[in-house]
C-alpha cells in the first residue's frame, strides 16, 4: 500500500515509520521545514525511544520517506492520514482543529483517484463529516471516503504499542474504505490483534472515552492517595488490593502529581465540551478535570509544607517532563509546580535526562547536566518523573550533596522503610511520612 502521512510529530512519525515497517511505501509530510530537513539528514526531532533504529532501517530500505510538499506525497497514495496536532482551543478547551482542516483542505487539491482520508488525529465526534465536506467541496470530482483510525500509543514505548497494539479501531462506511484499512494492518493478523470496525461517530468518541476512563482511573487512585494520609493506610497496597480484582485492572492506579501530558488533559477538556454542546454533561468527567487541576496546586504546597516553607530555599527537582521516556513537556505537572514554589521564594535546581531542551522553553530555573550536580548544596530533592536513573540513587551521595536528607518523593519510587533507614525524610504520596529512627 501506499501511504501518506500528513505531521510528522509524536504520532505521524512513529505511525509513518511502523506502517512502512509493515511493508508499506510510506511519505511522511511536515509544512515544519526543519523538521523534515532534520529527518532527511537522519537525524529524529524528538525522543522516544528505538525510533531512530525504525526510521533509519526504513528510508535504508526504501520504503520512507519525508517532504514539507504536500503535493507530492498525496497523488497515487491509498491512504492519507492526517495525524497533525489538536490542541485545546484557547478559551473554551474546545480541541482546535484548525490544521485539520487546513491539511484537509491542502489534501483535496491533490487527490487523484480512489483514495482513504484517515484522521488519526485526536478529533471530537463529527469531524471526519467535516472533513469529508471540505473535500467535496473543494472536489466534487475525486473518488474518496474518510474514516477514523484514533491512536492509543503512549509516549516513551511508541514502537510497541504500535507494533502490538492492544485493538486498532477503525470508523468508516462501505466495502472499499474497509478493505484499505484491512490491507495497512493486515500485518497485525500474526499477533492476532483485533480490528474493530465502528461508524466513524463511535471510533471517534471511543479515543476520547478511553483517555477519559484512563484519566479518571489516575484521579481515582490519586483522591484515595489523600484518604490514605489522613488514615494511615498506603495507597500502594491499596491500589494492589484494587487491581488484583480482574474487574478493576492494576494499569493506571498509581498515584502521584496528577495526570499531565499531551493528551489527558486536552482530550479531558475538549469531551466535557462535546458533551456540554450535546446537552449530556459527562459529570464524572467533569469531577476528573476539577480534581487533576487542582492537585497541581496541592503537591506544590505538600512541598512548601516538606520544606517548612521554601522562602529562601534551594530545591533539586529531578525529572520535568510528564513522563519518563520523552521529551515531552505539555501539560507536565512541573509546568505548574515549579513556578508556585519560585513565586514562594525558592530557587530551583532542576535536571531532567531528556527534557531540558523542550523544559527551557517553558521553565526559567538552573538547569543541570546531572542528578547530583543539581542536588548539590539544595536544602532537599523532590522527583517529579520517574525516570529509571532516578531509581537507584547513591543515598550516601545524595545525603552528602543535599544540606538536610529530605525528599519528596511525588512518584512513589522508594520504600518509605528503606529511606527512613537510609536517614532520609521521606515524603511521598498517599503514604505516611518517614523520618530516620
Ligand atoms: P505534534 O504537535 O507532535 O505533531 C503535529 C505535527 O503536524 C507538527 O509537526 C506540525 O508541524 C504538523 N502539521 C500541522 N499542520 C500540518 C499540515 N497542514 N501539513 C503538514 N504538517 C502539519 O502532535 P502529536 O503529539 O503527534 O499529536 C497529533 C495528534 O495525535 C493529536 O490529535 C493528538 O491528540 C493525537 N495523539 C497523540 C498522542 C501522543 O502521545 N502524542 C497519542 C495518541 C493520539
């Protein structure tokens, strides 16, 4: 099959690179020239992990390639993905599909023959319509359907889960739509993975209710997190307790800082105004935004009461990206927390093992090349990611770098017995706080 796949972001480039993995003759497009002139020197814009290997086995093989000319990917394709961004609308949280339209727009002027438009894009229900009518609008004359084939991949194990996804969900109507779409992930028949045919309306609400679900998960166990300080039970047996119930599942039940990232909190937002728009408020979903948001705030003063107050203080924050395994930093929960500790007096030391580029952009604080180097001389360490590195800390070290062994510990990496012991005070997140004996 041929394919185009329109933004070559998070998603364009790891889809792109894996469907032509699968076999396929695959041009990826980008209107973001640098982006694209970086890839044709080989050279991948963003982190994530064997990316790099995927893409340089493919444009060797022949079958991947890039351009920033749209007018050349398009003709001759079978499928045209539209996998560009669909941020939160300033203002109202509505998702803003602005480049969807825009790269539907820019399609129709070259479509030639029968061709799939696809929406990979995170896209509110009724827009594949939309999409459509822009076409034939613009193109009474070309052969064409539109369906949904929403993303489930997260950062940082991109690959995977686009080599082994759980389900691909296609929404579309009629016979040859669905042969196309069969045809790109036929590869996926060997695992066994199951296809799952919808109308486009019900494939798109299925990408939002699955991220709401997700997210109300994270909030749930998060909200049981403050129960279990004021009663004194830990929320990791709690959470382990919950999970072992096949019913309930043990993904997702880890508490921490609140969701973040590029996708939660937008897609959270943007189905709360679908469902406003729709007279069929989602209350629970409603409740999620309401309780992530605020717990921002609340792990930034769980700090500043850690710290006895931060005024003058100097914190080490390990980790600014939502999540380990990217360079991503929308929406992460630093985003929101290190600014409130500095307007509260602190000074920041912070080092993240593949953030700092994206985190400059956003974070005014000293940026360190290392884990010690930023905890040198701090009055305490707070990890906000839990990247693998953070995991193993050497505790002598640590305790010999900071001014007083405290650490706040917002991702539960350590066993609160274990640091009590190592002669840290240790706080973290639905647990009891630790001190040395
Ligand atoms: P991104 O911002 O990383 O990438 C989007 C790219 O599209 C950019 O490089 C931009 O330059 C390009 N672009 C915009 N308009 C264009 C046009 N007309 N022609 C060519 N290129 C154009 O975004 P992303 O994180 O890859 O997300 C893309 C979509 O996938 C969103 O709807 C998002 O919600 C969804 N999604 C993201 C994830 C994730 O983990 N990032 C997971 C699942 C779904």
């Amino acid at each position: 099959m041929r394919v185009a796949m329109i933004g070559t972001g998070y998603v364009g480039l790891v889809s792109g690179a894996c469907l032509s993995e699968f076999g396929h003759d695959v041009i990826c497009v980008d209107k973001d020239q640098a982006k694209i002139t970086a890839l044709e020197a080989g050279q991948i814009p963003i982190f994530e992990p064997g990316l790099d290997e995927v893409v340089a086995a493919n444009v060797k093989a022949g079958r991947l390639s890039f351009t920033s000319d749209l007018k050349k990917a398009v003709p001759g394709a079978d499928a045209v993905f539209i996998a560009v961004g669909t941020p939160s609308r300033r203002g109202d949280g509505h998702a803003d599909l602005t480049y969807v339209f825009e790269a539907a727009g820019e399609i129709a002027q070259s479509l030639d023959g029968y061709t799939v438009v696809v929406t990979k894009s995170t896209v509110p229900v009724g827009t594949g319509g939309k999409v459509r009518d822009i076409i034939a609008k613009a193109r009474p004359d070309v052969d064409f359907d539109v369906a949904s084939n929403p993303e489930f991949l997260r950062e940082g194990s991109a690959i995977e889960d686009f080599r082994r996804p759980d389900r691909v969900v296609v929404g579309c109507e009629g016979e040859r739509a669905k042969k196309v779409m069969r045809e790109i992930y036929r590869p996926l028949y060997l695992h066994e993975t199951p296809i799952l045919f919808t109308s486009r309306e019900s494939s798109e609400l299925i990408k939002y209710a699955a991220n709401a679900f997700l997210a109300t998960k994270i909030t749930f166990i998060n909200e049981m997190a403050d129960l279990c300080e004021k009663l004194g039970a830990d929320v990791q047996d709690v959470a382990r307790g919950i999970g072992l119930d096949g019913r309930i599942g043990n993904k997702f039940l880890h508490a921490g800082p609140g969701f973040g990232g590029s996708c939660f909190p937008k897609d959270t937002l943007a189905l709360l105004k679908t469902s406003q728009d729709a007279g069929a408020l989602t209350h629970i979903v409603d409740a999620v935004v309401k309780v992530n948001d605020a717990r921002k705030i609340a792990m930034a003063e769980k700090i500043e009461r850690a710290f006895g107050g931060v005024k003058g203080k100097t914190i080490a924050v390990l980790g600014l990206t939502f999540k380990p395994n990217t360079d991503d930093m929308r929406d992460a929960p630093s985003l929101v927390i290190v600014p409130h500790l500095q307007k509260a007096g602190a000074t920041i030391r912070g080092y993240d093992p593949e953030g700092t580029k994206e985190a400059r952009k956003h974070l005014d604080l000293t940026y360190c090349s290392e884990a010690y180097e930023a905890l040198s001389g701090a009055d305490g360490v707070v990890i906000l990611t839990e990247w693998n590195e953070f995991r193993a800390l050497d505790f002598a070290r640590v305790k010999g770098l900071l001014k007083s062994p405290l650490m706040v510990d917002l991702r539960n990496i350590y066993r609160p017995d274990q640091m009590a012991e190592e002669g840290f005070i240790y706080v973290s997140v639905g647990r009891a706080t630790r001190k040395p004996a």
